[in-house]
C-alpha cells in the first residue's frame, strides 16, 4: 500500500462504506473537515476493518473515548495507539 499524504486525526470526521457512491466494490470513505477521501480496500474483511480501525481512532481522538484504564475496566490495553500525538506504540 501506498500512501500519498497524512491527516491529522483531528481532522477526521467519520468513515463508512461507499460502494454505492463509487460503484466499486470494497469502496471506503473518510470525510475530513473539508474534504473527503474514497479508498478501496483488497476484501470486504479489510474494508470493514478499515472502517473500524478509523472509526475508533475517531472516536479516541474527539475526547469522547474513557479508556478502562480510567473506569477500572480489566479490557486488553495491548491494542493499537492512534493517538494524534505523532508518537505509536
């Protein structure tokens, strides 16, 4: 895969399937502030993996995430990092 630009999770709205909007199957898209992107992924699996990833990365990053860390929750703190502070896991 190659990648041809950055955004910043801030930037980031939502994403949700576009096959409809594109016409092409396994079609993705990431609405940022004042633009959008469609991407489409190899399988139905990835694009729905894609959607999710993002879409939690959204949701981390808008302030509305409360880790278990925080609410004392025993869930799995080995996944992925898609903090916006430039610095992953």
């Amino acid at each position: 895969m190659v990648c041809c630009c950055q955004v910043l999770f801030s930037s980031l709205l939502s994403t949700q399937t576009a096959e409809k909007k594109t016409n092409k199957k396994n079609a993705l898209e990431i609405t940022l502030k004042d633009e959008y992107f469609h991407l489409c992924a190899l399988t139905d699996r990835d694009k729905d993996e894609w959607i999710a990833r993002i879409g939690k990365a959204i949701v981390k990053n808008s302030g509305m995430f409360i880790s278990d860390h925080y609410t004392g929750g025993d869930g799995d703190n080995s996944e992925d990092d898609y903090s916006d502070d430039g610095d992953s896991k």
